[in-house]
C-alpha cells in the first residue's frame, strides 16, 4: 500500500467519517448516477491528489461514500481507462484507498458488447472469468513477489451466487459469461470479434479487467456487471458508437441498480 493512499484515506476519512465501507463500487459508462442515490459524502476526484482525470464522458469522476441499502459502499463514479494516459495501473491509487479505508468486496460495472443473442442489447451479463485480450497488464514494474497474483476464481464464486440470486428474487435475467478486455479507444473489428469469441469470450469491453487484476493483487474480493449496450462489431447492423454505448447504457441501469441494491440489503449472508 503506498504512502499517498495511506494519506488519502485520512483526508478521506476526515470528510466522510471513520467508518469502513464494507463494499466498493466501480460505475461504468451511463451508469453515473447510481452514485447520486448513495447518501453520503462527495468528494470529487481533484481533491484527491493523484486520482485519475477520468475524462471519459458518461462517467461522474465522484469517490462517494455513505449508506445504500443499510451498508457503508464506497462508489468510485468514474473509472480511469488504459487508453486515456497509456497506463495499466490508472486505477491503483483510487483501489488502494478503497482497500486504506477497509473495503473487502469491489463490485464492477461495465458497458460491454455481446456476442451472444441470449444477451441482448438492454440486458446484463454476470462476469464468470475474463480474457486479457490486450497483452497489458496493471501490474508491471511492481517490484515484489505479489506481482504474481493468481486468478483462479478472480471473479468470486461467493459473491456471483449472491447477485445471481439477487437477480432471480429480482425477476431479472442475468446470464453468466467470460468478458474479453480490449484496450480500445478504437471499436473492435468485425475480424477481432470473430477471434475473441473463437477464444471463448462472451462480451468485450474495454475497462474491468485491469481493475481486477489490481483489486485481487490487493486481496479485495471481486465480483461485475456487464450492461450490455450493443451486439459487438459485425453482429448486428446496428452501428457502434460511445454515442450509442451511453444512450443504451440506461437501458440496464434500472435492472442493474435493482440487483445491486437487493444484494446490498442480503450482504450479511455473503
Ligand atoms: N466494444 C468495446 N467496448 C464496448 C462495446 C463494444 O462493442 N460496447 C460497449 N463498450
């Protein structure tokens, strides 16, 4: 744990009071104002020295930490991407602080295009396993032995029978599969999709998987969810764009913010 994430808990905790949040919360794209029903304290990203610019728009550069459902969350409203700054790690120092203030689960959301027609545009895909389809990896230049952080069951087996569970109680379909990180900015081509989904991915982004990879070299256990925006390229005719990726976003984020909130409210059985 670096010194500046030591220091920024303490600021933190200064603003937003002693108390561990239990449970971190990462927002994808369109998925902001999940943020906003935390009743909390707000503290923008350029309070805090050394947190990502997080530029991306449909995000909400936002660290808020309060109660959502009867438990204390940290929710991180924007995440920084491997192709804004060319850095794997763009997300350390913000899981680090996650991690200094005494989180134990990180819970991911995403936007993602999907492979599979019973995943449909609107939809939600549970992340079982992932593909690094970028050859990068966050942990690079880390000098100790951590560095060699396995991924066997990255994705908690625990935690995904919870928010499976929690989609069931919802009514709402939520489907398991692997989710291949392409580093973007640029879409796939319709080429690319065909290998990944040879590879055995079932949707592909660009974020999460680097933040895993962090969260797991950091002992937070981890679970995500991917709102399906859009068929991946070649799939549909239905042209790819960020426009679209935020325009459909809101289309999971209901179903999403109700499973999130059913799984905070039966926590304690986790
Ligand atoms: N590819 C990569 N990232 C995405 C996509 C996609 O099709 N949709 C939403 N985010």
């Amino acid at each position: 744990m670096s010194r500046n994430a030591e220091d920024l808990a303490a600021l933190v905790r200064e603003r937003a009071g002693d108390a561990p949040p239990k449970v971190g919360l990462i927002l994808g794209s369109g998925l902001g104002h999940l943020a906003e029903a935390v009743n909390g304290v707000s503290i923008d990203y350029t309070d805090l020295p050394g947190f990502p610019h997080a530029g991306v728009s449909g995000h909400n550069p936002k660290l808020v930490i309060g109660d959502l459902e009867g438990q204390r969350v940290a929710v991180l409203g924007g995440r920084a991407h491997y192709y804004e700054s060319g850095r794997g790690d763009a997300m350390r120092l913000p899981l680090e602080v996650l991690k200094a203030l005494g989180a134990g689960t990180l819970l991911l959301t995403n936007a993602a295009g999907s492979f599979r027609p019973d995943i449909p545009p609107g939809d939600l895909m549970l992340i079982a396993d992932h593909i690094n389809f970028s050859g990068l990896n966050p942990l690079i230049g880390e000098p100790t032995d951590a560095r060699f952080v396995p991924m066997m069951d990255a994705y908690d087996p625990a935690l995904r029978t919870a928010l499976l569970q929690a989609a069931s109680d919802e009514g709402i379909a939520l489907a398991g599969g692997v989710y291949a990180w392409y580093s973007g900015p640029s879409f796939e081509t319709p080429a690319e999709i065909r290998a990944i989904r040879t590879l055995g991915a079932d949707a592909v982004g660009m974020s999460t998987v680097p933040e895993v990879i962090l969260a797991r070299f950091l002992g937070l256990r981890c679970a995500a969810i991917s709102t399906i925006t859009n068929m991946a390229a070649g799939l549909s005719e239905e042209a790819i764009s960020h426009e679209h990726t935020k325009a459909m976003a809101p289309l999971g984020a209901g179903k999403l913010e109700r499973i999130l909130r059913r799984f905070l409210r039966e926590m304690p059985q986790v």
